[in-house]
C-alpha cells in the first residue's frame, strides 16, 4: 500500500472548550519549560476555554492596511444556458434559446470560503514569532470574513509512529468571528506546546515526536469538507515570511483565495504560495 492510500485519523471538535476537556482527560503532560511552551497547563487549558483578548489588538495595525479591499469568490449559481437540467418555462415560452437551467461556478462577493489554519511550531518557533504569526492570520481571517461567509478551523497535521497522517481539527466560531478564541488559537505557543500535544497523545498515545504533515493537504481536508466550497489552507511551517513581513503574507493569502482583486491569475497565486510555503 503507497503511503498516499495509508489510513488516517481526523477528529473534530466543535470547540475549543471540547478540545480542552479532551486534553485534560488524557495522562500526557509535556516536562518542557514554561518560557517555551508559553504558559503551565493548567493555564493552557484556562485559555483554551476562555481565549485571550489580549492578542487581539497586535491583528489591528494589519486590519487597518486592507480596509478597503473587496474580494471576489466563486460560488454555485443557477445560470440560463441552451443546456441544462432544468427547464426555464417563461424563456420557452417566449422562445429564447438559452430556455434550460443549470448549475454553475460564478465569481460573487457573498461566495463562501473555508480557511483551515495549521498551527505547526518547530521548536525553534519563539512565543514572540508564534504572535506575530497569529496577528497576521487574524488579521487575514478578519478581512475575509467581512466580505464572505467564512468556515474556520485549525488543527495539526501530523503522522503517528506508523507514519499515517493524523489531524485533530476545531472549528472556530464565525457568526460572529470569535475574536478572543481565534486570537489564541492562531497567536499562543501554549496552545499547540500545553493542550495539542496531550490531545495527540491521547487520540494516538506513545506516537511523540509529532512531525509535520507534508502531503496532499488539500486532498486530506476535501474529505471533512467536501468539494463544493474553495478551501484556503494556511500551513504552519511559515513563521519566517510573516516574521519579516507580515502584510506581504497577508496579501499572498488573499491573492491566493481570490487573485482576481490584484489583477493576478489564479496561476500566479499558486506559484508564490508554493515558493512561500518551501
């Protein structure tokens, strides 16, 4: 069997607080330091459930650079066509030729987007890095979800000792977007070093070191989302390109899901965001 058709696991929580009562039920505690890993887990844990307003306000600087940007996505629309599953009577009846229905992808400013952020740290990554890096994905995840319905959620992706793709996943809320509970999720190093190690440990115990996943990301995510949506996958091992400058990251990201704003094809989007993310 090809690495590609090994089994997986995915298991998604619908909060962070379910996430919390998942890692504290396990017997993993990691032994690292508390400057490290950014906090005790106890104190993860609290924030876990509780967010932390805090980190909102480092995403604000960055908001204010795309205030004016309006993006354009692609969403499923019934469109007239001289073929189609449906007929369209009154354009029949007045003998037009474009008298059928049918589904199709169109660019429209209220089209849905599903941005799913992993949150990687290599053991290099400071706590002063992870919060620059989770002020610019806030601050992204803020512009899109003033203009789109937006599907949010974070996980790890990772491989157990038999080296089969792992992947908790928690959605975040958007209606409205949860600002604390996102500022934490994308921004704290305890997060991932506290609570998603004694989550990974629990749903595959013994299985540590965690390494990134490094496959079809896209493909491993269709599976909880389906195809039906576009997908904005936001990887974690890219603290160095935000460190250096964050709202060029952040313009990458918006290129990515929507490259007709700048002017740019879809294939030039990908590209960068490829070179972006080696």
């Amino acid at each position: 069997m090809r690495a590609s058709e090994a089994p997986h696991t995915i298991r998604l929580f619908e909060s962070l607080s379910d996430f919390a009562d998942f890692a504290e039920g396990g017997s993993y505690r990691s032994k690292s330091g508390d400057a490290w890993a950014g906090a005790t887990f106890a104190e993860a844990l609290a924030l876990t459930r509780e967010g932390d307003l805090s980190l909102v306000s480092r995403s604000e600087a960055l908001l204010e650079k795309f205030e004016s940007t309006e993006l354009l996505t692609k969403r499923r629309e019934w469109i007239s066509d001289i073929a189609g599953v449906v007929p369209s009577v009154p354009a029949y009846i007045a003998g037009h030729p474009q008298a059928m229905r049918r589904r199709a992808k169109r660019e429209h400013e209220a089209a849905p987007v599903t941005v799913y952020v992993d949150l990687f740290l290599s053991a290099a990554f400071s706590v002063e890095d992870t919060a620059i890096r989770g002020a610019a994905v806030l601050a992204f995840v803020r512009v899109l979800a003033r203009f789109r319905p937006v599907t949010l959620l974070i996980g790890y992706g990772t491989l157990d000792r038999r080296g089969r793709p792992l992947c908790p996943m928690v959605r975040l809320n958007t209606t409205p977007l949860d600002l604390a509970h996102a500022a934490y999720a994308f921004g704290s190093a305890s997060i991932v070093r506290r609570t998603l190690l004694a989550v990974l440990d629990r749903m595959v115990p013994g299985s540590s070191p965690w390494p990134p996943f490094r496959g079809d990301y896209e493909a491993l995510l269709r599976e909880v989302f389906g195809s039906g949506e576009q997908l904005v996958v936001v990887k974690g091992g890219m603290i160095a390109g935000i460190v250096k400058n964050p709202a060029a990251w952040i313009e990458a990201r918006l290129r990515e899901a929507a490259p007709e704003v700048l002017g740019e094809g879809p294939g030039e989007a990908r590209g960068e965001a490829r070179q972006e993310r080696s």
